[in-house]
C-alpha cells in the first residue's frame, strides 16, 4: 500500500471513530433520530450545513463547470434560495412535529392528511428515490481515492471500508454521531477546498488569469450557452431544485430540522446557510481552470482531484482526499438514516416498537449494500443528484398544502398527483426520453399538479352529492339535527 492510500485509509478509520466517541449506544428510535428535539445551535448549524458541501460539491460542480462553464453557478443560486424558503418553512416544521411527535417527513403526511395510505406511499417514494443519493455519496467516495492513488483496486476497498464504517456509527451513535462527523467534515471541507483554490490561483498567477484564459480558449464558457447546459437548463434545474429544498422534501434533511432545539436555532442559521453557499465558488473556479490546464476528453467528475494533482504535492492532495471521504460519509449515514427510519417507522408500522428499531439496523445495512453494489460499477454524479431532487420535488405541493392551520385538500389527490409526477421522472430518466435540456422534475410538477386539481375537484364534487343525499335522507327519516351539523358529520 502507497503512502497516499495509507493517509486516506486512517482519515476513513479516524472519521468512524469521531463518529462513535462519546457516546454509549442508542436504545430508542427517537433519540437514535431527533436527539429529544434538543440539539444546541452549532450541533444544529453543522447538520444542517452538511448538505451544501458533499461530494456533489467536491466533484461534481467542478465537473460541471469544466463541461458548462458558469452554468455551474445553478448549485449556488438554488442553494441560497431554498435557504430563504427554509427560513419561513423549516421553523413551522420543527414546531408541528415537537407538538404531534413527527419522527419523519411521512409522520407529517399521516398527520395532517389523515391517512395511513398517503403516509405509507410517501415513505416508500422517499426511500427510493434516497438511493440513488446514497450510490452518489459512495461512487464519490471511490472516485476520489481512486484518481489521488491511481488505483481502481485502492478505490473499491475504501468504498467498502467507508461503507461499513457509516453502517456503524450510524447504527450505534445516530444523529448525534453524525454531528460530530459534520463538524469535522465541514471544517475539513473548508480547508480542502481552501488548499485546492490555492494552488489553482498560483498556477494561474490569480483569479482574473483564469477567467481571461478561459474567454480566450472558449468565451461560450463564461456564459450560459454552453452545449447541453444552456438557459433552460439553468432555469428548470434552479427552480425545481428550489422549490424542492425550499419545501424540505429530501426526507433525510427532515431529522436535523426536528432535532433542533427550537424554531429559533433553524431560524438563526438560515439566515447564514444562504451566505455559506457562496463557497461553491471555489469548486466552480476549479472547474474552470481545468478548461486550460486539462485535455478536454477528461471526465467531469475527475477535474477537481486530477487539477489538484497538477498543482499540488501527492501528501497534500491526500489529506485533501481524506477531506473528500468525509464529505461522502456524513451525508451517506444521513441518507441511510432517512432510508432506514422511513422503512421501519412508517411502512413496518404494525411491527413491535422494539423489533422495528432493531429491523431499523437491518435496513440500513440492506440500504448501504445495495447503495455500495451500484457504486462499485460507478455512475455519473450530477446525473444522480438531479434524479433524486427531481423525484422527490414532487412532493413539494402536498407539504405545501399541509403548512397551514388548516388542511383544505384531500389526501386522494394528493398521492394521484405524487404518484404521477414521480412515475413521469422514472420515464422520463429510465427510458431516456428527448426533452433537451429541460429538466426532469420541472416538466414531472406539471402533471402532478394538474392530476392534483383534476381528482381534488372530483373528490369536492363527490363528497357535496354525498353530503346533498345525506341530508335529504336524514330530513325524511326524521333526523332531527340542523342540515349543517349532519353535514359535518359525515363529511
């Protein structure tokens, strides 16, 4: 084993034993996951925060802005924007679940919908769709050893090892292990990017050489013209991905909102995480100083590590890599938690408490196996990501529509129109259907909606016949009670 494979192999072994110091091991599936709704302020900050740098932003932005130049600004502005949603939203969230005692996103569907069934899609919707996000985090993770080694074979082994360490402290710590993970993870984050744009920068002699380097070797990529990343892209991309964050429909995003110690807390960091996005600029500088300094044919996904290489000692690149592990492992255990709790909670519902919480344990390893078996044949990273944000957005107008003090609308057309849009996705994704540069969960909201007005208009047609006989029956059978208190009954 090279030198470089040994420093990312004891970052991984020194990440798991951050993840299970402190602690003894969680007994109850509400500790496991919300922590008793209590975690202070910087605990809540780095959860939270842990979604903006992963291995999407450690990979695949670079890559993206190598193929479509500052196109890849779409992560930066739906990432604040979704923030600014989540300051209204996220508050309201936290509050609803610490009164009615929401575990997951589903918890919150059969609560204010009233239904078992909508509940029990939603939890199987949410699942499927945290696959392929959990195959990111681990195809990452590969990927980045795999170019910092040269070894495909050094690659598929810390897939492994990361994957079973994450199995560990997440089944042992829960969400509490996991926060000290995203300390780490964030602050390393930090100071690998950092060390990165540093030696891009000197490469270049300063930030304004690359640009005019990069207007000089194609100026197309210094606007939002680039071949497959055009404006349509960067405009469906940027608003369905905002308004599915903005709505918190990725359910493994649910656990560190309801975990928070107060409305406050979530309120007080999301007037930050906006701000903090703006560190994405420094894998899409990267990205573009790769249009000069690489051949053209290499791989997007492989731009950030290879210019690191290019520009910086192996040792340096290595501890960089470790950084990089870390940013594969906190949100790979908490999307197995989401994958896990949503399984075990909501759809083995009928299961013993305390035989769910150990058939919770099994999931995760189920997820994790699964997750790790398609990982090991690789996948392209944004393509994952805009799969997952695109399936799960569709939930977006049934948490909308649950928000208020009231529930006004029908959890029948609710689930027609979840259902729908998400099946719209698959098609669309699976069978490779033409729709340019569109993406797919935009064009997937139309239908969805729109299956949602249709059903929902049946259904207040149907429930007013029913309601209209009702009372006609009543007033011949001699129903003594006013037309609108029987109405109201039934209904």
């Amino acid at each position: 084993m090279t030198v470089t494979a040994l420093i990312i192999v004891v970052g991984i072994l020194l990440i798991g034993l951050i993840g299970l110091s402190g602690r003894s091991r969680e007994k109850g599936m509400s500790s496991w996951l919300v922590a008793g709704r209590g975690l202070p302020r910087w605990t809540s900050w780095f959860l939270q925060a842990g979604e903006s740098l992963t291995t999407f932003s450690f990979l695949g932005l670079a890559g993206i802005a190598f193929t479509g130049g500052v196109s890849a600004t779409f992560a930066v502005g739906y990432l604040s924007a979704s923030a600014i949603g989540l300051f209204f939203v996220a508050p309201r969230l936290r509050d609803l679940a610490a009164s009615r005692n929401y575990l997951t996103m589903a918890d919150f569907f059969l609560d204010r919908f009233g239904s078992r069934t909508l509940s029990v899609v939603i939890a199987i919707v949410g699942a499927v769709f945290l696959i392929p996000y959990l195959q990111l985090q681990i195809t990452g993770l590969g990927l980045i050893v795999e170019l910092v080694t040269g070894s495909a074979g050094a690659s598929g082994l810390s897939m492994v090892l990361a994957s079973l360490i994450v199995v560990v402290f997440v089944i042992v710590a829960g969400i509490r292990g996991l926060a000290r993970v995203s300390i780490v993870k964030d602050a390393g984050m930090l100071v690998g990017l950092v060390i990165v744009a540093v030696g891009v920068i000197t490469a270049f002699n300063g930030i304004p050489e690359i640009f005019a380097e990069v207007a000089a070797a194609n100026a197309s990529m210094l606007t939002v013209n680039a071949d497959g990343y055009g404006a349509i892209w960067w405009i469906s991309g940027v608003a369905i991905t905002t308004i599915g964050a903005a709505f918190n429909t990725m359910p493994h995003l649910w656990p560190p909102v309801l975990a928070a110690g107060s409305a406050r807390i979530l309120r007080s960091n999301l007037k930050w995480l906006a701000v903090y996005q703006l560190l994405l600029f420094i894998p899409i500088v990267v990205g573009m100083g790769g249009l000069v300094l690489l051949d053209p044919a290499t791989e997007g996904n492989r731009v950030l590590l290879t210019v690191a290489g290019q520009t910086m000692p192996s040792w340096l690149v290595a501890i960089v890599a470790v950084f990089g592990a870390a940013a594969a492992m906190v949100p790979a255990g908490s999307i197995v938690m989401g994958i896990s709790s949503l399984i075990s909670h909501n759809v083995l519902y009928k299961v013993p408490e305390k035989l769910r919480f150990r058939l919770n344990h099994a999931i995760i390893v189920l997820a994790v196996g699964i997750a790790l078996v398609f990982g090991l044949k690789g996948a392209d990273i944004g393509a994952l990501l805009l799969l997952t944000y695109g399936g799960l957005s569709q939930l977006a107008p049934a948490i909308a529509c649950g928000l208020g003090d009231k529930v006004k609308v029908s959890a029948v057309s609710l689930g027609s129109g979840i259902v729908v849009g998400t099946l719209v996705v698959a098609i669309i994704t699976f069978a490779e259907l033409p729709i340019g540069t569109w993406d797919s969960g935009f064009l997937a909201l139309i239908p969805n909606l729109v299956v949602f007005a249709l059903v929902e208009v049946i259904v207040r047609i149907t429930r007013r016949g029913r309601a209209g006989g009702s009372r006609t029956h009543g007033s011949r059978s001699g129903d003594s009670r006013p037309d609108g208190e029987a109405a109201a009954t039934l209904a």
